[in-house]
C-alpha cells in the first residue's frame, strides 16, 4: 500500500510476474474489499493471490520509530510477519525505506553474529554480467571495520547467488587504491577482509574508487551507508541528466530529429541495459529472511523485475547461504577465543 | 612537469589560452632546457612566457610527506612559491593532488580562522550555468561541523566570483532531506550554516541528497572530502560508461550508423556540455593564494580549460574575498566571547 503509485502498480506488477512465471504465488497485504477489486480484473492471478486484511498504511513521511509503535495494523507489518511465520519465502514492498528496515529488524530480527544489516543494490556495470552489487546503500549511516566485514561476506553471497559468479571479486570502497589512504576503520576493514578472502569463497581486490562501481575491476562494492546512498545516487542523477540531454539534442535540428528516428531501435537498447526500473530491489541482508525493496516510484515494470528478483533470491534460499557464510567467518574468532581460554 | 602528457600537452594549453587571451602571461617551471624548446615553437607565447629551471618532479606515486621534505627542488615547489612571494596571481599544475595540496599548505599556508582548505569542483547541472560547485572532493577525508560551515562559506564566494551568481544556494549533502537524517556532525552543521546564511550573502536549502548534485536545487554542494571523491568519480565513471554504451548503440546495425552519422552535430553539441576536459580544475580554497588542480590526464583543451579558470579566479580576487568572509563569519563568535567577558 505504501508506493506511490499505489496498489495499482503492485497488482498490474505481479500479475505481469504471474504470467511470467508459473512457480509464484502471492499473499497481499491491504485492505481487502480495495486489493479483491483489482485482483479479480487480471486473470493470471486467479486462484494465486491470497489477500491479508491490513488497514493502516506506512506513509512515505512516517518516521520509523512511530511506525514500530504504532504500525502493527498496518500492511508492512503483515507482510514481514508472513515471512517471520513461514507462510512466505520473501517480502516484497515499494513502502518507506526506513520504516521496512526497521519493522524488518525488529519482526525478523538479525541473523546472529550480524550487528548492522545493509541494503545491497545491482548497479550498471562493464561486468560481462552488466552489472555489479553494492552495499550498504543506506540501512545505517555508519559502519566500523567489522560491519565492513560482514558486508563482504554477505555480499559475496548475494552476487553468488544472486548472480550465479561462484567466485566473486569482492572491493572495498575508498579515496584512492593505495593501501595507506582514507579513513583508519577502512585501513582495518581492509585487513579483515584480505583475511577472511580464502576462507570466504571470493577474492579481495583491495580498495576501489567511485569510479570502479560502474566498472568491471569488481563485482561487490563494499561500503557504509552513508557513503553508498550518495553514490548511487549521484549515478542515479547523473545518468537521468545525460538522458534529458540527449532527448534535447535530438530534437534540436530537423536533421537530428531524423537521426532519433533511425537510431530509435539502438537508443531502446541501450536504455533497456540501464533502465533503472530493471534492476528495481534493493535486498535487505543479514536478516532471519529475505526483504526486497523496490522503489517507491515503481510502475508495473518495475514491480515485476523486483518480484523476479525476490524470487531468484528465495529459490536460492539466501537467507540461509548468509547465515552459514557469517557463523563460519566467525569461527576463527571462537577458536582464537577458547584457545586463548585453554592457554589461560 | 607532474602531469600524464608531460611538459608537452601543458605548453600546448597555455599557448591557447595565450591566443585567446591577451592579458595573460605565464611563469613555467621545470627543466629550462627542455621547456625553451617547447616554448619557442609557439608564437603566441613569445615574450608572454618566463622559464625558471626546476630540476625535480613530483610523480604521481609519490607520497606527499615525502615531497614536503625532499621536494624543494622540484616544479610544483618552485611554482607554489612563485604565489607566494606575489610573482604569479594563481598557481596551476596537472601533477599529483596529494602532493599539491600538502604542499600548498605549507607553502601558501591556510587563511586564518580556516581549519581544512578544500578542493572545489564545477559539475555539470540542471541549473542555469550548466553547472554546479561541489566541495571538498578530496583535500581531506573528515570534516567537522566547523570544516562544513567554512566550505559552505568558500564555496558560496567561489560561486559569486567563478560564477558571477550573487546570491548562491548552499546545499549541504545527507542521505535525506528531513532534519532529522544522517550523521550527527551533519545536524550540527546544518544549524551552523543555516545561522551563517543571512550575514554571509548566501541562502541555505538545507540538506540535499545526491541526485541534487547534478540538478538545479542547489548551486553549491557541501560534503567532506571523503564522500565528495567517491560521488564525483562515480559520476565520471557512470558518465562515461552511458557514453561508451552509446557508441556501441550506434555501431550496431547499418541503420544505427546512419543515424550517428546524422546525429553527429548534436551529439557533439551534447559531449561539450557535459566534456570533462571543459570544466578541468579544481580549486584549493582556504589558502594565501590560488591553487588550480587540473586533471592528471589533461591534453592542451584541458590545460587551456584550468587556465581559464585561474585567470577568472585571479582576476576576482577570490583569496582576499574568502579571507573577507571567513574573519566575518568570525567575526560574531568573537562578539559572544567579549560580551561573556564583559558579563563576567
């Protein structure tokens, strides 16, 4: 209920999904005469959609700590639950970010051994796969050396599974590449993570630049929250600029309205290859579940590619992946632990 | 000397901006020698150009605490002390950034009351000039509240002065537009600059996120070294890729070539809007003197871009005009002391 768009898109979108794909079915959260409405209308649905009464409504604007007190009723709180309960295998919401991960942290609460869960986002990239994961695009603003860490490690298992590169090349987001530059918590975090490299199933490539997260020296960009909102979106900005330019260019002369036209089918293309709404979801790891946020503003389309998305990530159980990935990172520390206790 | 395309690419540049501009003349440093031979072949620097031998060269893998203590020899030393002692106006140099600014600071020194001199770049934009200010991107990676109030103070004189806007719009950078969001140094800072505004002949639109950094919300960006490096090189690289993905798009069908053919005028039109060679340099603000970083990689457009810059720079007097604003931006603080003093 909580996209801008409303619960139009969310329908036309998973019906677009249900044609797609015979494997999915859905429960949706909302008030029921509303949703029955327009469930009814799309006939790939019929007999896939189960609807959950659930009247209030997180709004855009709602601070998350409102929410967690008072948004029990409300259809964010009822979707994460079906995936706290099992009934689900992955939620799905266009809602407020803050508020999900909240409500996400709270009702699905952490998977042991992780101390700040992250926002993982697939990014345009030179990859051959045409595209790279980042992390954290904004569940905290802050992050010291072993949140940095943890970041890696579910990274890793993101793009694994998530993108099928069964060694991935993980990097660490810095100023420069040089080992001794930026800010002491990345020089450590980049200690931690050379080490847990081998251990880990992906290969470290040490510190990378802003420049490398639409690029192919990597697959998993490594970051704080802070840092990795700004980024994606200053790319999201700049690449919105350059496509209102060219528009621009193209209808300036008669001559250049009839190159629009022949160049009609490659600009498609290339606008199919960095469509935002085609990369829609951003996944929330490091949870007892997994929780895929699409934009707020997402159309039908993009509903969809982050319906698609959450169904790749549930049939690889993920959340399960991440799970054994951090215990196993953490056994070392327990064995550095008892063997300090046994030489006490 | 310090830059990709040595001596050569940089007597190119200047003599352009020769061409173009009769008001200019040049200091260069670097081995006499060498320099005479490049000099002598460009007829629009004759008599415009004086040579001081320089021996050494700062690379661009040299760390800057090596330079401050073996690098009196060098090009950039030589050239930063040639401001100094009131020979040249500005300084311009393509070698290493760290070096640069490590050394501007020693040599120059800081103006008074600044604590971190920053780096200030133009980024194209939605707004008017096609571009906005962004600092610092990299003269260092924290920045307190203080540091945050004093970028928002020099950027708002480099936007007068460079841009020839008389009443700029600060924007200070977050991962949200709500007061409540981000680090706690950012709220602080955001009250600061807000109470700074009316005195100090800008207007504050509060925090911006980064898709404001190409758009037309704001003029000037205010973030720390760290976050403002990692946005502008994602920016470039998500620029860039879009550019590169372009072209493919054109080469391929017969058809697509026709159409780039045709197409060839506008999208020139396009590439010089948003050319990074054109908007080359970036400034060191909070010095005794003018700096302009030009890129590393800069070819004679590029140089002849961060001349251009410089000339404008100087000829404003943007370092008296800062050293203006920030004493009275001081200027109440010390107001508060007495009156305590007086009171107590």
């Amino acid at each position: 209920m909580g996209g801008d768009r409303g619960p139009n898109a969310v329908v036309a979108g998973i019906a677009r999904s249900a044609k797609k794909n015979p494997d999915i079915a859905f429960i949706l959260h909302g008030p029921k005469a509303e949703l029955s409405r327009l469930v009814t209308r799309r006939k790939h649905l019929r007999g896939r959609c189960e609807i959950r009464d659930a009247t209030g409504v997180v709004r855009m604007e709602d601070k998350p700590s409102q929410v967690m007190r008072h948004g029990k009723d409300t259809s964010m709180w009822s979707a994460l639950d079906c995936v706290r309960d099992g009934e689900a295998t992955v939620a799905v919401s266009c809602g407020n970010t803050g508020a999900l991960m909240a409500l996400s942290m709270i009702r699905l609460r952490k998977i042991p051994g992780v101390n700040r869960p992250a926002i993982a986002v697939l990014w345009p990239s030179r990859n051959p796969s045409g595209f790279n994961v980042m992390l954290d695009v904004g569940a905290d603003v802050r992050a010291d050396e072993e949140d940095l860490l943890q970041y890696a490690i579910m990274g890793a298992s993101y793009a694994r599974n998530g993108m099928h590169l069964e060694r991935p090349r993980i990097g660490l987001l810095n100023v420069g590449t040089e080992e001794n530059k930026g800010r002491a918590e990345l020089k450590a975090a980049h200690d931690l993570i050379e080490q847990a490299a081998p251990g880990g199933g992906f290969d470290f490539v040490g510190f990378v630049e802003g420049g490398d997260i639409p690029g192919d020296s990597c697959d998993v960009i490594v970051t704080d929250g802070f840092t990795g909102n700004v980024a994606i979106k200053t790319g999201e900005g700049t690449a919105k600029l350059i496509g209102d330019l060219l528009k621009e260019a193209f209808k300036f002369s008669p001559l250049s309205r009839i190159a629009a036209l022949l160049a009609l089918t490659s600009m498609r293309r290339l606008q199919k290859r960095i469509d935002p709404r085609r990369v829609n979801g951003g996944v929330f790891l490091g949870l007892n579940g997994t929780v895929v946020k699409s934009h707020g503003s997402a159309d039908a389309t993009g509903v969809a590619a982050a319906v698609k998305l959450a169904f790749q990530l549930a049939q690889q159980d993920l959340t399960s992946k991440i799970r054994a990935r951090v215990a196993s990172a953490a056994i070392p520390e327990q064995d550095a632990a008892e063997e300090t206790k046994v030489a006490e």
